[in-house]
C-alpha cells in the first residue's frame, strides 16, 4: 500500500509541477505577443533602427549616397542620368539583328553604367512593346517595324 501512496503523491505533485508550467506558458505567451505588436509597432512608425536591436550604420548612408551619384564621362564630365526606359530603347536600336535580355542588361551596364534588376529592364521592354515601339520575337528583342 505505500509504493501506491508514493505514486499518488508523485502524481499529484507532477500534475502541479505541469499545471504551474502551463498558466507560465501562456502568461509568456501573451507577453511574446505584445512585445511582437510593440515590434510592429515601432516598424511601422519609423522606429526601424530601434525595432531590429541594432544601431544604424554607416554602410546605409553609403549606399544611399553611391545611389544618387552620376557616372563620370570619358571627358570627366558627369554623364546625365537616362531614364530606364529610354536606355533599354537605345540598348535594343544598338543590336540590329536583335537581342537577347542578357545582351540589354550588358549593354546598359557598360554603355550607361546603370545596373538594371532584370524584372525591372522587363518591365521597361513591355512598356516598349505594348506602346508599339519593340516587338518581341524567339526570345530576342526586335525595334518594331512601324517606327
């Protein structure tokens, strides 16, 4: 009869131990939850360096810098800035026989200095195509016959 009272006391002080866990978890649950909405919070009214834990670096100024520069010319003069549009037109006119999507990002590059994502060239290219200026056949970008 004692090992029978040894179990049942273990039982009880188990199912103690699990219910004293349980309300911690969920009282830790809510807390999680409202510092989530507190992350949130601070994300979305500017509190960006501060949500993230970490201070802001210098690397974010450079970027922003490097983004707004002009690519120097040959003459040492800076080059004017071309909209992506008007780039990816005169890209196509250099390729007469065509060209591929890799040869207008190429070519962007290393005429315009401009790095081109290749959603954002095809976006440009469709706007192009849809206006009637470029057509696009086998895979090759073509200036429409119209123009």
């Amino acid at each position: 009869m004692a090992i029978l009272d040894q179990i049942g006391l273990e039982k009880r002080r188990i199912s103690q131990r699990l219910a004293l866990l349980d309300t911690e978890r969920t009282k830790l649950g809510s807390q999680l939850e409202e510092l989530e909405i507190a992350e949130r919070a601070l994300r979305r009214f500017g509190g960006k360096a501060v949500a993230n834990g970490k201070p802001a670096t210098k690397r974010n100024a450079k970027t922003a810098s490097r983004a707004g520069e002009k690519r120097q010319a040959a003459n040492g003069q800076r080059a004017a800035r071309m909209p992506l549009g008007d780039a990816a037109l005169q890209a196509v006119q250099a390729h007469a026989k065509g060209a591929s999507t890799s040869d207008l990002i190429t070519h962007l590059s290393r005429e315009f200095g401009l790095t081109v994502r290749p959603n954002h060239l095809g976006m440009a290219l469709q706007r192009h195509r849809r206006a009637g200026r470029l057509e696009h056949r086998d895979q090759r970008w073509y200036l429409s016959r119209l123009t």
